[in-house]
C-alpha cells in the first residue's frame, strides 16, 4: 500500500463558511480530521518518534502496557523533550500491569492547556519512567493539526 503526505490541516466538509441560516444549506459544516501517531518505548527510555505539529488539540493519549515496568516504582508521565510534566505530573500513571491506560492532565490547568492547545512550536513526545526498569509499551497521540485555540 502507498503512504501519502499532507501538509495539513486536512479539512472535510462541504460547506466552508457561513453565509445564511439553513443548516445543510448555507451554514458551515467544514470540520479537521483527527490525527494520530504511536511509537514504541521502553522503560529505560523516554524517546518516542512522535512529533506533534504547533498549535495542535491533542484529543486523548493512550498507553498500552505490553511488558508490566518493574522496579521500585512502575509509574510514568506522559511530556515533551523539553517538559517531562507538559501532559501529567511526574509518575501520574501506573505502568505495572499490561493494559490500557488512558493519560489525563488531571485537575492541573498549564496540563489542561496543553491539551487544548500545544503551543506555538512543535512538540516531540517523551514518556517518562519513575526508574529504569523492563517495561515496555505503545502510545498513541490522537489530535487536531493546527487548531490554534489559544
């Protein structure tokens, strides 16, 4: 199968901008398509090859535990290369047990911000172990190119 590269947003719809009242008519119904990426990692490493475009929505973050992290402490937290706490707090998340784990900024309005809107430059995703340890996963990154909601 081919790979195809856009340089986004992508945008669906039919109608792109409003210009009466009749929905399905004249009101605008021109939506961006959702965005994923997922990378591998282990515990002993916090790189990922995710990348997240400037000014991005990130709609969920997914972890799925293959091999349980051991160690003292089997937590983590979801951030960038450059802020290990940009999408949680340090050691937010349980890695001990293989599953799914579904990444939260929590009550923390900068996490929450984040989410909402990355920020004007490019962000590269790092999960962060508490300890090196043997645990590995996949993260997934759903989001929305470019929204700019800030």
């Amino acid at each position: 199968m081919a790979n195809t590269t856009f340089s986004g947003p992508l945008r669906a719809g039919t109608i792109q901008n409003t210009v009466g009242t009749t929905v399905g008519t004249d009101v605008a119904n021109v939506g961006q398509v959702v965005m994923v990426q997922s990378n591998n990692f282990t515990q002993a490493s916090s790189a990922t090859t995710i990348v997240v475009p400037a000014n991005s929505q990130i709609l969920r973050i997914t972890v799925y535990i293959t091999t349980a992290m051991t160690g003292v402490a089997s937590t983590f937290g979801v951030g960038t290369t450059v802020l290990a706490t940009a999408f949680t707090a340090a050691s937010a998340a349980a890695g001990g047990t293989i599953g799914v784990v579904t990444i939260s900024p929590g009550t923390d309005a900068t996490r929450t911000g984040a989410f909402i809107d990355v920020g004007t430059t490019d962000v590269k995703i790092a999960v962060t172990s508490t300890n090196t340890g043997s645990g590995v996963g996949v993260i997934s990154v759903e989001y929305v190119q470019a929204r700019n909601l800030t």
